[in-house]
C-alpha cells in the first residue's frame, strides 16, 4: 500500500512510494480524495492489518549498531526542465465524481470488476501499467483485441521485456495491441492505471500480476469520471511520446533482442539491470571499485 487517512475524511493513495525516486523520476500517480465513506473503508482495513501486524521497536540511541557498509549515494541532479524529459500536469482538481469504490487484495474482487468493465467497453481502453503477467488479465485483454471492437493502447515499463514477463508483452503485442515501453536508467513507469471508453478510471498500488493481486496487501481504486478520464487520458499521451513501440518479435530472438546491457556508466554505478531475466555480463560485477567485496550470511 502507499495509503494515508487524515481525520477520517482525506484519504491519500496512488502508485507512488514516498522516495525521493518515485515522486521526482518515475511516472507515478498520488491521489487526495476527500471522503468520509472511503477514509472509513481505508481505516478498517489498516485496522485489520493492524492486528496482523508486528510491532517495530526502535533502536535506542544507547543500542551499539551493526557495522554496515555504506555505498555511495547516487549524485542524482535535480530534475530538469528540457525537451528530453516529460513534464508532469501538476495538480489537478477532479469535482465530477459519480461514482467511487475500493478493492482491497489479496483477492479477484477488484481485478475481475476490472475485467468485467474491461469486456463492456465499446471504444478504446487506454493502460499505464508497470508490470502484466497474470493469466486471466492477458486473455482477456487478447480476447478483446482479437474482437476488433476496441482498441487498447498499453504503455509499460522496460521490466516488461525480461524473463516471463516478456512471454506476457510478446502475446498481448501479437493479440495487436499498441505497446509502448518506458526505458531510462533508474527512472520507471510505475503506474497501474487504466483508462476506458473516455469514462471509466482505476488506479492503485496493484500490479496485474499474480503475486500483486493474490498475495500481496494492496489497493484498486475505480471511479467513474469523465472529467478524470480526460486528465488521465491526456498523462498517458505525454507519456507516450517519450515511449518506444513494442514489436512482437519471432520465438527464439525476442529476449536476446531486447534483454537490457548491463555496463558500468560514466558516473561509476551499473546500469541496465533487468527487473528479472539475465543479466548480460557479470564479468563487470566481479572487480568493481564501486561495489566492494563484503561478507553476507544466507
């Protein structure tokens, strides 16, 4: 979860963690909603987490601390306003609100409404998504598209094109659904939203994956919105436009073609490391200066 409730009434959610990473590198999305009814829903269900929870005892400052090797921080430049670097919408104010509802996971609850939705759509579905591969949200998806009825545009992140997830974007591609991928060292598209018919909002912490929607704690949040739609809509186009197209390639060549190089940058740290999959060369893993040798226990 990245959820806050204040007094009851003003309830914070969204794809982003509170790193300096996600709110000023990645695509993300934070929302404020104003309502009594949903901070009621999010309060009883961190309530519930609350009894499953362990208590985190601080260290005291009398306490000796482990020894820890401290890696260099990343000398990260602020963010800059050029034409190679997408600049967000800012704040917008949504009043036109008809309708609101949370799904709380593990569960299918909110991913199957999703579906549902997704099925009924009569116009184009447009997704900001970081990470696909469960079974059930892939066909469906290819389903739809080989109906012809809707058209579906999917911006994802790089992680798509590594390891199983790849077997993911190489069938939604060849269903001919219009993908585009996010690719920049230590940036990501960490969004998990879903745009349909011009109406139809979701959003929230929940990959559509397996482990995201029947394991972990997360949110889905849908609203019915016009007004939201549009501002939506209109993100994903901008962040389009700093996308590549995805190409399904042909068995066999598709992961040596689009697997990330994995080298030592000009500013001394690694880049190019895949969410999952292979890695291409762990040679330069072996003698780095940056990454002193230490001892681990396992």
């Amino acid at each position: 979860l990245k959820s806050a409730v204040i007094d009851g009434e003003t309830v914070f959610a969204g794809t982003a963690n509170w790193t300096p990473t996600a709110f000023a590198q990645n695509f993300e999305d934070t929302l404020m909603i104003h309502s009594r009814e949903l901070g009621r829903l999010y309060s009883t269900h961190m309530e519930s987490l609350l009894a499953k929870a362990e208590i985190f005892y601080s260290q005291s400052s009398d306490t000796q601390a482990k020894d820890r090797i401290r890696f260099p921080e990343i000398n990260r430049p602020a963010p800059s306003k050029s034409a190679d670097r997408f600049q967000p919408p800012g704040i917008r104010t949504v009043r036109d609100i008809r309708q609101a509802e949370v799904y709380f996971h593990p569960g299918r609850e909110g991913i199957r409404r999703l579906l549902s939705q997704a099925r009924a759509a009569t116009q184009r579905i447009d997704i900001g998504m970081y990470l696909v591969n469960d079974p059930e949200v892939v066909q469906t998806l290819i389903d739809i598209a080989q109906e012809g009825k809707v058209q579906i545009r999917m911006l994802v992140d790089a992680g798509m094109l590594a390891g199983n997830l790849l077997n993911s974007a190489q069938q939604l591609g060849e269903a001919g659904i219009d993908i585009h991928y996010y690719q920049k060292d230590r940036e990501s598209l960490h969004l998990k939203t879903a745009v349909m018919d011009g109406r139809y909002v979701w959003t929230g912490t929940a990959n559509w994956t397996t482990g995201a929607l029947d394991l972990n704690v997360e949110d889905m949040l849908f609203f019915e919105s016009p007004e939201m739609a549009r501002h939506y809509t209109a993100f994903l186009d901008g962040i389009q436009k700093f996308c590549k197209p995805f190409t399904p390639l042909a068995p066999g060549q598709a992961e040596a073609a689009v697997a990330p190089i994995t080298e030592l940058g000009p500013s001394g740290y690694l880049t190019g490391l895949p969410l999952s999959g292979p890695r291409t060369n762990f040679d330069n893993l072996r003698n780095d200066p940056v990454f002193p040798a230490f001892d681990v226990q396992a």
